[in-house]
C-alpha cells in the first residue's frame, strides 16, 4: 500500500469526467487499497479516485471508523451510479478533502438507490440514508467533475474558489 497526494482546487483534474472501470483487475484494487490508506490518513470518510488524480469510477468510504476506535468498514464502490432517489431531501454539512477546511451546508435527496460493482467484480444493489446517502452522492459527484460548491450559491461558491486560486498563484497549498 502506498498514500498518494490528494489533488486541491484549483486543480482542474477535479473538473474531469471519470472513466467506467473495465475490468476489477489488480491495478484497480491495488488503487482502491492505496485510496484506503490516503482516506484514512486524511482523515476522510470517502474519497474519489479523481481525487488522488485517477480519472476512473472508483470510490472508497468507511462511515464507521472515527479517531482511534479501532472499528473499521472500509467499503469499495465501481462505477456507482444512483438508480431512484427520494423526493424528500436532506441538508447536510458537507466538507470535501480537495477543498480543505471548508464547509457549507448542501441539500440533496436524502435516500437513493444505488447500483455499483464490488470488489470481487459483482454488480449490487443497496439503499442509502442518512451520512451514507449524503457520502455516496457527494463521492459520485467527483465522477462526473462536480464538487460540492457547485451546490451552494454562486457568491459563496466564488469567495471560496477565489480564495484557492489565489494561495496557488502564490505558491502554497492554501489559507
Ligand atoms: O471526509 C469527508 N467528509 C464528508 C462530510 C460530509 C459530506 C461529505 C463528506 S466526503 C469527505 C471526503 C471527500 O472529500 N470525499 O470526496
Ligand atoms: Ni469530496
């Protein structure tokens, strides 16, 4: 296993559409086991692959492990993708590793249904509510080049993207 760096706005591989996973072959999951090792380091409780500058349809999550519980749900999801979801919605605090030490509150459905292949390469079917509904649409957004910002208002969305592009021109990773 390896961590790999987490890429931050203003970096415009996170605008890229992710590409399906073909195959489950070794290369995939050795990704997914680096993106374990990057999400828990962060700490994060999902990450793209996108996010560690691979452009595939490929999520890890773990909503379970928290600071030093010992507990672990390390959880893999390829080529995901949200078949129903509710008309309720659901407004959560949202946070995202490639926009660091922001947050802002987002509405979205607050249960879908979703279908993914698994790890062992089998296609499955579950139904998500709560943190976990919230996880997978913000993770499944990463695949298609949207962030969470694009979800609040413009002017929000603007301060926030200024002030990345800003710390890049100057040279530092943020603040
Ligand atoms: O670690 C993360 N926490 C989080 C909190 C609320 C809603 C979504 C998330 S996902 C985020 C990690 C991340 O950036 N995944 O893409
Ligand atoms: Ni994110």
């Amino acid at each position: 296993m390896a961590l790999r760096e987490i890429i931050i706005i203003p970096d415009k591989q996170l605008r890229l559409i992710s590409k399906p996973v073909e195959t489950v072959s070794a290369e995939v999951r050795r990704l997914a086991d680096d993106m374990f090792e990057t999400m828990y380091e962060a700490p994060g409780i999902g990450l793209a692959a996108i996010q560690v500058a691979q452009p595939v349809r490929l999520i890890t999550m773990d909503l379970v492990r928290k600071e030093g519980n010992g507990l672990t749900e390390p959880r893999a999801f390829i080529n995901p993708e949200v078949i129903a979801a509710s008309e309720e919605m659901n407004v959560y605090e949202e946070g995202c590793l490639s926009i660091p030490e922001y947050y802002a509150e987002v509405e979205r459905p607050k249960q879908v249904r979703i279908r993914y292949t698994d790890l062992d390469g089998n296609v499955q079917e579950e139904d998500a509510d709560g943190l976990f509904a919230t996880c997978i649409q913000h993770e499944i957004d990463h695949l298609n080049g949207v962030l969470f910002v694009d979800h609040i208002s413009k002017l929000k969305r603007a301060m926030v993207m200024r002030k990345f592009e800003k710390a890049a021109k100057r040279g530092i990773k943020y603040v």
